[in-house]
C-alpha cells in the first residue's frame, strides 16, 4: 500500500504512514507527542489538532464532543481523524504533551517547545538516469516549503556529504530555510544559545532544542566597559573613533565566543552542533555588538540605526559556534528602550495582565514598563549604574565579599556574601545602608550626611562611625580591621547623592509613565522587580528611600533576570518569537528627557523617603 | 497644493506632480521617457500605460483609441490620463522611448533598459521629537516597496552618510532590496559587469546601467587551464583535492578582478560604482567560481550541486567591485548545458522561432540546442578543445600568428592572422586545411592521410608538402623558412583524428537532437553559429567536412558571442533575467552520452564528407 505523508506544524516533523492510520498514530511516528487523558479513546477532547485536506470525515464523537462551529473551522480530535492523504496538520501549543513544554527557570508558567530551528533526517534516492535532480534540489524536494538558504558557503559541503553518506543526511533548518546538512541522523544534536548583553554582564545559557533543556549557564562582564561604564560613554566612544567601534564589536564578541566554550566544556556538546542564537540587549549593545554606529543614539532626538529583528549568520558576525548557524537579534523598542526590554515584557506577560501594572529592570540603566490593560510604554532612565556598584567609592557587585545587608540597632550589621572579610558594598547593601541611616537620622530626607557629633538620639557606637577627613563626612560599614586588604568600607555623602539621582531617575521615570497611562501609583496591582537587583533588594529598604512605591509586599514581585529568560523564550519557541516582534511595534516608547515635567519629578523624587507622601 | 506621489514601474522611478499633471509630464518628471508619435495629442495611442488608483476616469479619446475591454484591464494614454492620487503606472518596454532601450552587439534588435539594480535620490526629514524613526526606517518608508538588504555589512555605514550628508542620499536598490547608500545625489553613477566564463576564455563587459551603454570590453585566459584544458579534468581536480578546489575557485577570481580593473581604467569608471554582476558559464565554471564541488558531474548521471540561479554579495565572492554589490549567476540548465547555453537561448530568441532551428556553439564544449516551435531541447558534447587550438600539435587560439585560412589550388594559401609569420593553426584554419586535403585528395573521407608518393593527381608542389617522420605522416601548411621561430606549421594525422572525434560528436549530438524532437536537418530553418569559432569558420568549408550540416549558406548564420550578449541583457533588462530563470525552468536536457544511439551515430559522423550523406 502506498505511503501517505503527514507534517505536523509548527514543528514540521513528519511521518509516512498507511491510510487509514488516527492523526495521533501518525504524530507518535512523527515524534510529536500529544496530550491524550482519555488514551486516545474519544472522550476527553483534549487532542485537538487543526487540518483539513488528507484527513477523513469527521466520526459521531468528534460532532458531539466539537460542535459543529469547531469542526467547520479545522479543529479534529487526532484520536478519531484518520489519514487518507498526504495531510499537514497544526498542533496548537495546549495540545503537546508536557514532554514537548518546559518551565524556563524565572518564568512561572511553561511555554511549548518549537524552536526556529529544527532538523528533518533525510534518506534520499541517489541520483539516477531517469532522476538527474541537482544535488540541492533533491533534498529541497525532499523538505516541502523549505527553500534554499540563499548563502553561498552552505552550498559548498552538500556535493560531497551527500555522496559520503549514501544520500542519508539530516538537514538543519531555520525557519522555512536549509541552512546546512549533516552526514547520517544526527536528529538529537541540535542545540541553541540564548544571550543577554548587558552593559555590565553578559550572561549565556546553552539549551538542547529539541527538550529546551538548559543544559549549562555562564556569564562574564562585558568588556566594553573599558570604553566606559554606561552606554552614553560608549556611545561617544563609537562616534568619535571608527577604531573604537571596531574594537568594541570584536571585545563583546570575544567574551561572547569565550562563554560559549565554557557553556559547551561544561555540557560537552561541540560548539558546531549550536545552530540558533537569540540575543537581547540594549539598542546600544545590539548596535556595537553588530559594528553599527549608535551615534543616531548619541544626540536628540535619540535615534537607532536600526530597530527591526536582525539575522545575521554566526559566520558573517564571528561567533565561534556551526558557521552556518542563524543569529537573532530580537528587535528594539526605540531610542535607549531595547531587546532587553522586550524580554522583561515577553517574560513577565505584562502585556497579557488585568489592570495597571509595572515592571521595572535596574541594571546600568533602568528600563520602566507601564501597562495597562494590555496598553504599553515603555522607557529608560539613565539611572547610571549606582546600583550596581560603579561610581560609589566602595561600590561592587553582588559578589563573594559584598555587603549585601545592612541594619542598625545598637550598632551596625553587615551581612557579606561569602561570609568572609568584607570588599565593598552592592546596590542592596547601598539601599539597606541608606535607609538605616535616615531612619536613625544619620541622613536626612534631603540626602544630607550628619557630620561627627551632630546627629542626635543615634546609640553612641553607631554616632562614632561617623568620620569626617578631607573627603568629607563618611559612614564606616566595616572597619578596617574586618576589611579585605586593611580598608575600610565606608559609605561617602557623594555615595548618597549618586544613590539619590539613580533612585529619583526610576521613580520620577515611573511616576511619570503611570501619568501618560492615565493611573496613580496605588492602583499598581502588580511591581515586577527584574534583575541581579530585584532579586537581592530588601523591599522595605527600597520603599523607604522612595526608590519604588510603597506597596504592600504582596504587591512587589521579584521576576529574576527577565531579559535572559526572554532571551531563553525567544530561542525555544517561534511563536514566542512573532509575539516579540508583534511586542516591539505596539509598544509606545516615551523619552523621558523630552517630557516637558521629567525634571520636576526628577527633583520631587529624590526626597529618601517612602513616595507618594499620602503613604 | 499637496503633491501627490507617482511611482513608475519596473524602474521604480518617482515623481511628485501636483493633482491633474498628466501622467506623461509625472513620466517626464521622473526620467521616465515614453513614445509619444503624435506628440502627446491623443491621436497615435502608442503612449500606452497600466495604472488604476489615482488616475482620473479614461476621456473619451481614450475610450476611442483604446476600446473598452482595454481599459477594463487598466491600459491608459499617458497623455490622457490625468493623477488625482497617489499612482503606480507600469510602463510595457514598448511605450519606453528609444532613449531607454539599447541595442547590444550582437543581438539584433533592441532590449528595453530595466536594469535589476537602480539608485534613488532622497532628500530625507531630519530626525526630531516628533519624528524618532530609526535610521533604516527612514530610509526604507522613502523608498515603498523596498525591503532592507538583511546583510549585516550594509547597516555599518547608514549612520554616517545619514549625518554626514545632511540627510540628502542616493539608495542603491537591487530587486526590491536597498542594498546600498552614497552620500549625495549620486543618481548618474552606477555600473553593472556582464561576465562570460568560459572554459578557456573569460570575457568581462562594462556597462553604464541607466543608459545600457557597454563602455569597455576586456578577455584573458582562464588561468584554471593550469588543471586541464577541459571541464572533465578540472573535475577530478577538485574532486580529489580540496585544495584544488579552493585554487580554482581562487584563480578564475583573480582573472575576473583583473578583468575589472582593465575595463574601469578604461573606461574611467571607480570599481567601487559597480553594483551589480551577471555571470554566465558552464555549469561546472560556475560550481567552481563558487568553490562548490562539481564532484556530481564526474559520475553517471552527471548531476550538479545546484541549478537554480545564485545570487552572493561581491565580499562574499571576494569579487573587487562595491562590497554589496549582488552578483547574480544565472541559472544552468542540467548536468553539463550551463548558463551560457542559457545565454546561447536568449541572445538567439531560438525559443520564439517558428519551425525547426538549431544554435551551435563551439567552444571547448560544443552546446547544442534544438529549438520547434518553443519546445527545446539542449545538450552539451564532449567536443574537447581541438577547435580552440588545444590537442592540436599546432593549434593556437585565433591571434596573431594564426593561420586561420586554408586554400589550395596550385600551392597552399594560408592567411596569417596580423600578415606576419604562422604561429599555428587556428579552428576555422584547421577545419579549411582538412576540407581542402580531402578535396584535392591528400585525406580520405575516413580521415587517413596519404603518405608521401601516394597520392594521385595532386600538384607537385601540394604533394612535396607531405613528409613522414618519427610521428607519421604530416602536412606542412607553413615551411620553417615563414615560420615564427623557425618551426614549419603542420597538419598531423593525430590532429586530423582529433578533429574528427569533436566534429563528429557536434554532428552525431545534433543529428540524435533532431530525432528527438521529431524533425531531420533538412527541415532547419536556421543553423545559428555562436562563438569566436562560428564568426570565423568558412561554412563551405565546415559543411564538407561534415561538421555542420550541408545547408544552403543563407540559412546558416553566425551570431557571435551569444553566451556573452545573454549575460548583458541578463544584466540591463530584470525581464530578460526572469524569461532566462523561466527557460531554465523549461528546456529539455538531453544527455547524449546516456543514449542509446549516441555511439552509432558518433561513429557515423566520423567521416569528413557533406552530412547527411544524401545532400
């Protein structure tokens, strides 16, 4: 009996089957595995699949468990429809079994898994006098809709595979592009890397594609940072020195290049079997990661060089894994608002909530996004990376020997990762520090630091900590004696004022973004904290320096790091993908300093105290 | 008044006309030339365009001249037609002025100049607070229906030119892609290279695009001859070393670049203007120009890597014109029929005769393609290179020093290419010295040459010139006393063999061709002969040796380098580059040496009389 073909999207696995054979029958032999309660026996509805031609009448069951609305639009139960064509059948994401979704860690609900990238092994005829196909048009035919990749170097192998390995080959391909081929089935090594450019740290997570497996995480700082510690240092950097630019699109390539061969050591998977990459970062980080200029970004009114989705092949952009391998840049939202962006919204499912909600991502910048009932905005504040340890005098990163905590009662506590001597102190030490300090009165609501003697009713170990030297007024956290390398780690009244203007950027941002969405701050249902630092902050801390709004801590959820888990989204599911893209052209992106009352709220902000004052 | 935005197509070119400018003064305005007879009065009816949306209704000269069904399908009088909207008017080639169609050598009628790659002049709004579109945006919303190129490259300079040139560019658009953007109003500076491989001689036009214009011409020697003379030993080549493979892909690019830099010297043009490149070859000089392997058309059934046509950046090649220029070569048609019999079919218009027709063209391969009534079939014999001088003790290509004339009367006449002393022998040399040895008796029919004393009532001095030596019997066509270095010129046996073999498998190919497609030679209309070779050759000569057959001179014509004029208008018209993809699609290849007959009929072609036997 001759074989008939059924392709299951949006995974396009198929299988040749007899006719006759249930859809669920075909879909096991394709390796799509449905949810089936029932077992196939026609009473639970839950196979639902959608296809029409190839497939037979619809059965009783079907009418009575479907209704005639559903049957007429496509839907089937694969239990009962049975195949008597060549079929193409959809299987929406409900209706894959669990062993075909995943939880990405940071995401509290699972996503199906359907990657942009697959493979199809492939036992092709050879070539013979009654079939002379050219060697690319014999596994073309062989994939349906899959069209050539249209590159030049993915041609260059196939003669030469193909002959080799008798004409059994396994095809990569990338969306509905071949863009290599391998000898014999090598169906199970296919893996992707998802990637989030920070300014600061970029961070690597390697995934088996057909599980969506994380199999291995890594991440480095980024070292650009050598050109400067914010974006607008780069930015002047790149427009001011062609070499400059060059130099910055090869380092972050390099430490790029560098995590993906620690990933791959510690998972032991060659880097020649990643085929996909998904990158988020800021619309700067994509520009000089890409060796485009970002000096559109560097004056008003802000402008990109691009903000669309890029692809570029790993070989064209020098990224050590298969050169052949697609690289994804997820699209911007305008101006400073960028991929990372995206990847807060795609991971918190803001864009989905009831109501007004915020979230909110305090790296080197802080980006903001207010929603509203499926209404965005979005935007970025050039916030300065206070709160991750730069421009404070014993500023660092939440590493091994950072103050991570502190409390006063009657003298100091520090908690320090790693539990050993202390180096200096992280943004949640700051946030901590700073509000103990205001509530004893060391500081004042303005930001002020009491200088030796003059604060009052302050326990007298504490009041002693206060030093004055040529410096100015300093707060001594740790002493020099428990210090790393003889130290101590103080907090410096300009410490307080760097903390003061990044806090006030993120409030004065937020408070103004829920304005042009029509809500106050106490109507936010939900503050979604992303980040190292959202994780880390002690939330009292943060609402009693008016750094968020004083919420009930219900109300504030930290998210983990949103970007990458976007990132991790965006590389297992293509349809995750599409959304990102749809995402990218609703969101409304405002440019805070070209709001008329940005200043206002910047001053009105940055009173260290809980905000709004009605609180 | 607002001004209304008409576009005409395919060249893409924009007007902004006020609303009731006719649609010939918007033409007029955009650079578009039509015919306009009667002087744009309504009365001749040849101003002929396509368009709906913004247009007025027709005038009832327009319903006079035109009829209603034909203004159903949307055809107006320019003339007539006034713009109320904005407008997308398609101009048929026909209504283009003679300005905007060219004459190629060695086609003879004129092609309409569509070129596939265009420029268009922006003058583009500066970024502002209410206008932040990215940089691509802005220049992709100014151009319609135009796509980025998706090549990383050609974002790298966008900002720059953007700011530098005040935000007034020229795009450079290929298909519906921008490929490119130049600082200024570049609009008269754009440049495009037809290019010939052969498998002996590689030739390189350059044409100015907007006019058609070729401005120079220059040729080398295919330096991959240093692998063998012929397609089948650069085959195994490249089969059995990889680094073979890259070293022809290499050399045959040095040649093209050289190629380039004589004919922009020449012409005065900067390589960097050239934007695009149409390649027609073999099928196996186009597998190794892209260093793909042509190990599939080694073995039985001969099959290519890929057929379909190819279009990569000139960085990716490594070609030195504009980095983003696209390089587009042209489809082949099977196995060993290239796209320079593609070439051979357009430049002919074969395809479109009535009755029988056969083109030949003789180069290192011999292309045959027999063309009835718009069936056609195409093949490609293993001629070898004997007409091109090689294998021939003293065959040289048609340069100075080349006898390339052959008569013999009381004593041998040659003439000698430049009037100076013989070289060697060329192709149409070599086919008059064995027509007029087997007409006064020297050779016989079967190809054996006589030995000195052994012929009979040959002239004395023709008979002196017969000598036998350690290598057999020789015919001396020039004496070492005239001859350059001292060498007398001959004819040996070995070549007269030769000769034979490459003469009989052109008969024997067409001849079995014929068969296939149902007719015999005496019902062709026309023998079309393209190549060095077919410009050269005295028919009378070529029929009684039987290499073509005997047809009344009138209907045989040589039509030049068919292969080259095809790439040319493969450049200058994208509707010559979709009717040559679409006959790619069409034609029947026959693999001669896969059939049956072929070897009876080879043989029967060996003999040097008129062919067939009964003329």
């Amino acid at each position: 009996m001759a074989t008939l073909t059924v392709t299951f999207f949006p995974s396009g696995n198929q299988a040749k089957v007899v006719k006759g054979t249930s859809v669920l029958d075909a879909a096991r032999a394709a390796g799509v595995l449905l949810e089936t309660p029932c077992g196939g026996e026609g009473r639970c509805g839950k196979c639902l699949v959608r296809g029409g031609v190839g497939l037979d009448a619809p059965a009783t069951t079907e009418k009575e468990l479907l209704g005639a609305a559903k049957l007429e639009s496509g839907w089937r139960l694969a239990c009962q429809a049975r195949v008597i064509g060549d079929a193409r059948i959809t299987v929406p994401p409900t209706t894959l079994s669990h062993e075909h979704r995943i939880m990405i860690e940071g995401l509290d609900r699972e996503i199906a898994i359907e990657p942009h990238v697959r493979k199809v092994a492939l036992e092709l005829p050879s070539p013979a006098g009654d079939d002379p196909r050219a060697d690319l048009r014999r596994v073309i035919d062989a994939l349906g809709d899959v069209l050539p990749s249209g590159r030049l170097q993915s041609l260059r192998n196939l003669p030469g595979i193909l002959r080799d390995s008798g004409f059994h080959i396994t095809a990569v391909v990338s969306g509905n592009r071949l863009i290599a081929v391998e000898n014999g089935d090598t169906m199970d090594s296919i893996y992707g890397l998802a990637v989030d450019i920070g300014t600061t740290t970029i961070v690597a997570y390697l995934c088996h594609l057909p599980t969506g497996r994380v199999l291995a995480t890594a991440s480095d700082l980024n070292s650009q940072t050598q050109y400067g510690d914010d974006v607008i240092s780069r930015i002047r950097a790149a427009t001011s020195s062609r070499d400059d630019l060059a130099d910055m699109a090869q380092v972050v390539k390099v430490v790029i290049n560098d995590l993906i061969e620690r990933v791959c050591h510690n998972a032991d998977v060659t880097p020649n079997a990643i085929y996909d990459i998904a990158i988020v970062g800021n619309t700067c980080m994509t520009h000089l990661l890409l060796g485009v200029s970002p000096e559109g970004l560097g004056t008003i009114p802000f402008v990109p060089s691009f903000r669309g989705p890029q692809t570029v092949s790993a070989r064209a952009l020098g990224i050590g894994v298969h050169p052949d391998a697609r690289v994804y840049i997820a699209p911007s939202i305008g101006g400073f608002v960028g991929a990372d962006t995206l990847g807060l919204i795609l991971s918190t499912e803001i864009d989905l909530m009831d109501g007004t909600n915020v979230a909110v991502d305090i790296g080197t910048n802080g980006e903001i996004v207010v929603a509203r009932n499926g209404e965005l905005l979005a935007s970025s504040t050039a916030a300065g990376p206070a709160f991750e340890g730069a421009r404070i005098r014993h500023g660092m990163r939440a590493a091994t020997g950072a103050i991570d905590e502190v409390s006063i009662a009657d003298d100091v506590q520090c908690h320090v990762i790693g539990e050993g001597y202390a180096r200096g102190v992280c943004g949640s030490g700051l946030v901590d520090a700073i509000a103990e300090l205001v509530r004893v009165g060391i500081i004042d609501e303005s930001g002020r630091m009491a200088h030796p003697g003059e604060a009052k009713g302050v326990p007298e170990q504490v009041e002693s900590r206060v030093i004055e030297n040529q410096n100015g007024v300093e707060f001594v956290l740790v002493p020099e004696e428990i210090s790393f390398g003889g130290e101590a780690v103080t907090l410096t009244a300009q410490d307080v004022r760097e903390t003061q203007m990044a806090k006030a950027a993120i409030y004065g941002g937020m408070n103004l973004m829920l304005e042009h969405i029509g809500a106050t701050s106490d109507e936010v249902r939900e503050l979604l904290l992303a980040g190292a630092f959202g994780n880390y902050i002690r939330q009292e801390s943060a609402v009693a320096i008016g750094l968020i709004p004083s919420l009930p801590n219900s109300r504030i959820r930290p998210v983990g790091n949103a970007a990458g888990v976007g990132a991790k989204m965006i590389l297992l599911s293509d349809s995750q993908r599409r959304r990102a893209e749809n995402i990218a052209l609703q969101v409304r992106h405002i440019d805070l300093s070209e709001t008329e009352d940005f200043y206002e709220r910047f001053a009105d902000a940055m009173a260290l105290r809980p905000l709004p004052r009605e609180h």
